[in-house]
C-alpha cells in the first residue's frame, strides 16, 4: 500500500491530484496548510508527498526541510505556478525528490508516481 500526502491550499489540485492517485493500492489525504500536513507526517508514514510552496500558514520550502528531518524515507515532490530564483531551485533540487511545475497532466502525475 502506498501513502500519498497532497499539501495545497488549491481545493481544485487537492480534489484532481487525489482522483487521479486513488487506487487500491493507494491512500490519498490532502492537507491545505502546513499545521495540518506536519500532523499527518507525525502521524503516518507517507512514500510520497506532493508540497506547494505557498501556504497560508507557511513557506512550502520550510516545510520541505521539515518533512524531509522528520520522514526521510519520504519522497517530497515541489509544486508551484510561480517563477523561481535560481538559489531556491538549488535549495528545492537538494531537498526534494522532484519538480513540478503547475500547470501539469495529470498523465504525467501517475507516471511520475509510477517511477517513485
């Protein structure tokens, strides 16, 4: 069984990332602001955990950090529509397992979490 957090305030990506991830081999939960995917970390242990940047309660990159100190074994995919500085690509690079710029397929998605 594989676990996948999706922490975004966008209700429209939390409700098309989970459709599309459900399987039955598959647990999705969404989270809409870091309080409440750092509980869901404490609480189970995700394979996979797609993480927008900005948060209404906090800055996504923090949360990486976080994420990765505490569930190492977590693979953090980054999302984000906005630009990024060339300093924090290199932060995102060492700290999450991928990039995912919005807007995406959702194709392209189960593919990417088909090779995680």
């Amino acid at each position: 069984m594989k676990n996948i957090l999706i922490v975004d305030d966008e209700d429209l990506i939390c409700y098309s990332l989970s459709a599309a991830l459900r399987r039955n081999d598959t647990f999705v939960k969404t989270a809409s602001c870091a309080q409440d995917a750092l509980a869901e970390i404490n609480r189970t242990f995700y394979n996979l955990c797609f993480l927008d940047i900005r948060l209404p309660d906090a800055d996504g990159l923090d949360l990486m950090k976080t994420v990765k100190a505490t569930s190492p074994a977590t693979k953090i995919i980054i999302m984000t529509a906005n630009e990024i500085e060339e300093d924090l690509m290199k932060d995102i690079h060492q700290n999450s397992w991928y990039f995912l710029p919005k807007p995406f397929e959702l194709d392209d998605v189960r593919l990417l979490v088909d090779r995680a």
